[in-house]
C-alpha cells in the first residue's frame, strides 16, 4: 500500500512530525522579541506541508503571501481557513526547468489553475510545488523562515513609507545616459523557460541560438550508450546595448551543468578566462587620467570556437525536446558554456590568436594583452570570457586588431563601455564614474527590500559574529546565494567589504543572527543604492596601500582581522577584508601581516602597470597607525619579540632596503583602511568613505 510518504518526499525528511490535516487552519506563534506589546501573538495560516530543508510546518499566510516554517504551531484541523474550495488570490509557480517542455514551436503551457484544498494525494504535490521554490532569507520573525509572495494578484496596501525613489534618480545625468538607464530598467530578463518562450523576442533569440549551434555542428543526436550518463542544461537569459544605449540584440545562451562533471572522466584541466576586477579597476583609473576610449567587443558563441576532446554527452536543451526523444542525446563535438574544460579550449585559441598578432599577456593577469608601438603608443586587450574591453592611445592598431578579429572571430562592436559584467559605466569631464545600481535594485526587489527602511551603516558599530549554536537555522541555499551576489556587488561598493567579508564565514551554518546582519547590509544598499566609485582624471601618478588590523577580533577563534586599501593617483583600486590565518599574539604582529598583505598588493599593480609602461619615481607609499609595527620593520636587529614573524620581517626589511616601499605614520583618524576592519558609528563611517573618493551622482538632489 502506498503511503503518504512516498507521495510526498519531503515527508520522508522529517517523519517525526505529527500528521496534520492539510489546507486546515494553522496559528503560527511569533515570539516576544518579534513583536509590540499589542501586537497579535500568532498568525492565522493555512496549513501547506512539511519543509524539506529544516524540521517545521509550512504554513501559508494569504494577507501577505508570505510562506512561514516553524515549529511552533497551533492547529485547528476541523476549521478551514477559506469557506470556498478554492483559494483565492493563488496561482502555481512553474515546474522547476528540468522537467520536459513542449518544442519551441509550440506555445508555451497555459497557467495551471490554482490547486484546490481538497488532501488527495495529487493535491499535496501539486500545492508543494508552488512554495518549497524561491525562500526569501529575511523579513522572518526568529525562527520562522518566510519565503518571498508569489507573482499572484495585486492585493491592496498602504503606500510605503521608504520607496526607492528617495533613494535614486537620473537626473543628474545627461539625457543620452538617462535613456540608458531607463532602458536597463524597462527591459525584464526571464527566470526561466516558460516565461521566455512567452515572448517572440526571447523565443527568436532562443531560435538563433540554436542555428548557431547547429551551423557550427557543435553536436549530433544520438541515442545514450549504455554505461554512460549525459550532463544537464539550461538557458540563460540577457541583453547587449549600443553605445547610443539602443538595444542591440536579445542574447539566449545554452548553458550546460558542468557541475555534474566528473574529473578525470569528463575533464582534465580547467581555466577561467575571468579578468580580475583589480585589473578592471586598474585600466578605468588609466583611462580616466590619459583620457582613453574604452570600447567594448562581444564575441557572439565564444565557447563555440574551442574544440572539444573528452566525450561528453548532453541531454537536449529544454524547449526543443520532443517526447520520442527519451533516450536521445547531444554527442557533443565542440565546447559549450558550461563545460569544465569549455574555458581553457576557447581561450587557448584566443591567446594563441593575440600572440600571432605580437600581443603579450600580462604576467599579473593572463586575460589582460597589451602591444606596445615605436612611437609609445600602447593598445590594451582585457577578456572576461565573451566581454572584450579595449583601450589605449594607438587608434591605428586598435583599428587594425578589431579587423582582425572580425575577421578569426565572430565579434560585435558595441561601442563606447557603458555595461560590464552588471556595472554600469558613466563619463564625464571629472571621470569615469561605476556603480551597480540597478543590480542592487534588482536585489532588492528579489529580497523584498525594495521599500524598506534604510540603515546609515551596512554593519552595527563593533559588532562580532559568533556561531550562535543556540540559534535556530535558517535556509542555507538562500543564505549562500544572497551572499554570493553581495560579494560580486563588493567589486563596486568597498564600503560593504568588511560586513560581507564577516557574513561570507558561516556559510556552512548559517543562523538567524547571521541573517539579520545579511538584513542590515540591504537595508544599508537602499539608503544609497547608487553610490560607486568615481575615476578622476587630473591627478599626479602616485601608488600608495593604507593597511590596518582589528587585534582578536573574532570572537570564535580570536584570529585578527586585516584590512587594506590602494590608490592610483589617488584613485581607490583596489581593498580587502580578511581574516587571518593565525593567531597574532599581539596588536603589533596582526598590524605587521596587514603590513605584509598591502605590501604584496603593491608589488602586484606594479607587474600590472610596469607591463603597460606606466612608471612613476617616487617609491610605493604605505600607511600605517602602528608605531610598533613601523619600528619593526626598519629595526634590523633580531629579538625575541618578532621571531614568530620573522619571515614577514625580512620580506618587508627586503623591499625598504630596495627602495621599492617607503613606510608612513598616519593617526588613525586618518587612516583610510579602518573601516575594511570592524563596524563603526554612522558619522564616523560616512566621512571614511567621503575619502575614498565615493560618490552618488544618483541620489536625488
């Protein structure tokens, strides 16, 4: 006899739990410190299910659409929450995408109609699908975890008290980048297949990347040999513009789940051709003060270029599979987005292509080349896997190489840079200006955040992180993900460096605490969601690190914290929070490793800049607020107070002896990497970051 059990698989996980009536009426406690005084002391829900990630009820609260897990939970099973036998207001997310889709001819399914409230078996399936997707990891009382409304029907609230347009505006932009910006925003990208296949723009660009890949005979269709297994795959979905912020094309990407892979079976070696955002950083502060053009390349179907020699099998990608196809397959011939090995094939045979045409790579970054020219000209070439930035003061070799280029690859001229990665690139007379204002309004909007209150600081003042073994649990997917965008969101935003760097350390158990210190950054990035980096042109070569070190500071295992920040001609370049990786034994050593951390940050933009020719007389300059520390490094002489850091001792005397580094005292008022270390007040923190250089041309005036 079959059970409800081996319906319902998320049963299995916590058997423990006493069977309730499903769709009755469920009174989900919320505890004292989530609550006023005469704030209800439990929420009316329904009951939906069992949680397949941690022990606790489902239970669904119609007035928010929100879904809550929790333990503490009262239920009256005989009472129905609705008196018609339907709910109302509720629609059923989509399938998740692995499941088989019509063929891309076809129209894509119609919307399912909402799950009725009845327990058959089919019912409870059904109605779990539409809420164990998409858990949001804030908004939650403690030890409730809600999970972010579903596209239903609009229900009628008050209008918010902190909306986003408090916060952002494009006023002070010219009209050409203010069309930009508004297209960025009107454009929607599609989360999955069924949306996309929803609109004629996504279902062609869909179309076209199919009939690239099959011109290109990236695969043949063949029937799954036994013994063998076949890797996943998905689309992914975004959009190019025109440096005239037009729209250039709707872009479809077949990806295939390399994480399926197996070493040694499906691949061997791998590299990303990934430029280090330091790079980016780098060239834009060049640019900024030679007045470079910066251009951006796109190579359409770049994996595509590299061949393929291991055997890979690929299941058919979803839209276009038909349901004779069981058990056919893609025998892939040629490399696709996704793969492991997919990187290292196309970027063998575009390096190989550059350095037939007298490029060099750089030493400090592979995917940066640069060629310099008789009269001192120099063109400098940067990848990040499809995406080429192009710059330099040569326009005849520049010229010369995108006709090369043309020629060997397939490449789109997208003009001036104005979008990269999800940075948005502004020019101006003062500088080149970067921000990432509409991922983080995208974030926002994802999180739920979007009209909520801001806070003046992205972490509380001298806040420290413990494991909170007491707390409870919270979704750990959803907690990685978040912090996986708030650390990409980092290579703009060095003022949420330090919060994200302590967040990012319980990522394997993530508590409630560490949720709402998640919490405190989003609401820190809706008070500025537009704040970036501004390049000033005009300025002197200088190349300078401020390092500083939170003594102890964990209070887990008591290691240090180091912290350090460099300028380009007084241009912010580069930073990072990190931990250490050994217990300092006094406040003078944790200062010396910062000092060893800054030192070897220099010493790397110098291999970036002395490759393109860019030098300076005076020696690299580092800051720091510990005179012990300094006294350290210029004292010669051997004791027993420093033997435990002798190697890091002789590393910095080496470089001071060479000239290359010369050591200042700056107090610590002034020293600039203090807030990469720990929490500080609002005043404090706000005039740091004035120094830094940050700015926000977005907010309103």
């Amino acid at each position: 006899m079959e059970t409800l059990s081996s319906f319902y698989p998320e049963f299995r996980t916590h058997h423990n739990l006493t069977l309730k009536i499903f769709g009755c009426t469920a009174y989900v406690h919320i505890h004292s410190q989530e609550r006023g005084k005469l704030d209800p002391r439990a929420l009316k829900c329904i009951f939906v299910g069992y949680s397949a990630t941690q022990k606790g009820y489902k239970c669904y609260h119609p007035p928010t659409r929100k879904t809550f897990v929790s333990i503490d939970v009262t239920f009256a099973e005989h009472n129905s929450y609705f008196s018609k036998t339907h709910l109302q207001g509720e629609t059923e997310l989509e399938e998740d995408e692995e499941n088989e889709l019509a063929p891309l001819d076809l129209p894509p399914p119609p919307q399912k109609n909402p799950p009725e409230r009845e327990t058959n078996d089919n019912t409870i399936i059904r109605f779990g699908k539409v809420y164990s997707r998409r858990t949001s990891p804030s908004c939650a009382p403690k030890q409730i975890q809600e999970s972010e409304p579903s596209p239903g029907n609009k229900v009628s609230s008050p209008p918010p008290l902190y909306p986003i347009n408090y916060s952002i505006s494009f006023n002070n932009f010219s009209s050409s980048h203010k069309n930009f910006l508004v297209t960025l925003e009107d454009i929607h990208i599609p989360k999955d297949v069924y949306e996309a296949l929803s609109d004629k723009n996504w279902k062609n660009a869909m179309k076209d990347e199919m009939q690239a890949l099959e011109k290109n005979k990236t695969w043949e269709i063949v029937n799954l040999p036994i013994g063998k297994k076949s890797v996943g795959c998905k689309w992914v979905f975004s959009v190019k513009y025109n440096a005239d912020s037009t729209l250039e094309r709707y872009k479809a990407r077949l990806v295939a789940k390399g994480f399926t892979q197996t070493y040694g079976i499906d691949y061997q070696e791998t590299f990303a051709p990934v430029a280090k955002m330091n790079t980016v950083r780098i060239l834009l502060s060049l640019a900024a003060k030679y007045n470079w053009h910066l251009e951006q390349l796109d190579v359409k179907n770049t994996f595509l270029h590299g061949d393929l020699e291991e055997e890979i099998f690929m299941e058919i990608p979803p839209g276009f599979k038909e349901k004779s196809e069981n058990n056919k397959v893609c025998k892939l011939k040629k490399a696709l987005y996704g793969l492991k090995q997919s990187p290292r094939a196309w970027f063998g045979r575009f390096s190989k292509f550059m350095l037939l045409n007298g490029y060099r790579q750089s030493q400090g970054d592979h995917t940066l080349f640069f060629k310099h020219s008789d009269s001192g000209g120099v063109t400098i070439l940067l990848v990040y896997v499809d995406d080429i930035t192009l710059t330099g003061n040569n326009e005849e070799e520049k010229a010369s190489l995108r006709k090369s280029l043309t020629k060997e690859f397939d490449i789109k001229e997208l003009g001036k840079l104005k979008y990269f990665l999800g940075i948005e690139v502004a020019h101006s007379s003062k500088g080149i200006f970067i921000s990432q204002q509409k991922y983080i309004k995208d974030l926002l909007r994802e999180t739920g955040k979007l009209a909520c209150k801001p806070a003046p600081t992205p972490v509380e003042p001298n806040l420290k992180l413990g494991e909170a073994k007491e707390d409870p649990d919270v979704d750990k997917g959803a907690y990685q993900r978040l912090v996986g965008k708030l650390i990409y969101l980092s290579h703009t935003r060095p003022d949420i460096a330090f919060a994200v760097s302590m967040v990012s350390q319980f990522m394997q158990n993530p508590k409630q605490i560490h949720m709402q210190a998640v919490d405190r950054i989003l609401h820190y990035l809706k008070g500025r969601p537009g704040k970036g980096i501004l390049f000033k042109r005009d300025r002197g070569m200088t190349l300078e690190v401020y390092t500083d070190a939170d003594y102890a500071g964990s209070p887990i295992d008591r290691r240090s914290t180091s912290g350090y920040c460099t300028f380009l001609r007084g241009n912010l370049i580069t930073w990072r929070s990190k931990k250490q990786n050994v217990v300092a034994r006094s406040s003078a050593e944790a200062e010396y490793r910062a000092m060893t951390l800054g030192i070897c940050e220099l010493l790397w933009i110098k291999i970036i800049l002395e490759d393109l020719k860019v030098k300076w007389d005076e020696p690299m300059k580092l800051h720091c607020d510990n005179k012990s520390a300094i006294s350290i490094a210029h004292n010669p002489v051997q004791h027993d107070r420093t033997k435990h850091i002798e190697v890091d001792r002789h590393f910095i005397k080496e470089k001071l002896d060479s000239g290359l580094v010369s050591i200042d005292h700056v107090s610590s008022k002034d020293q600039l990497a203090n807030f990469l270390i720990k929490g500080l007040d609002s005043s404090v923190f706000l005039q740091m970051i004035d120094k830094l250089g940050m700015t926000d041309p977005y907010f309103p005036a």
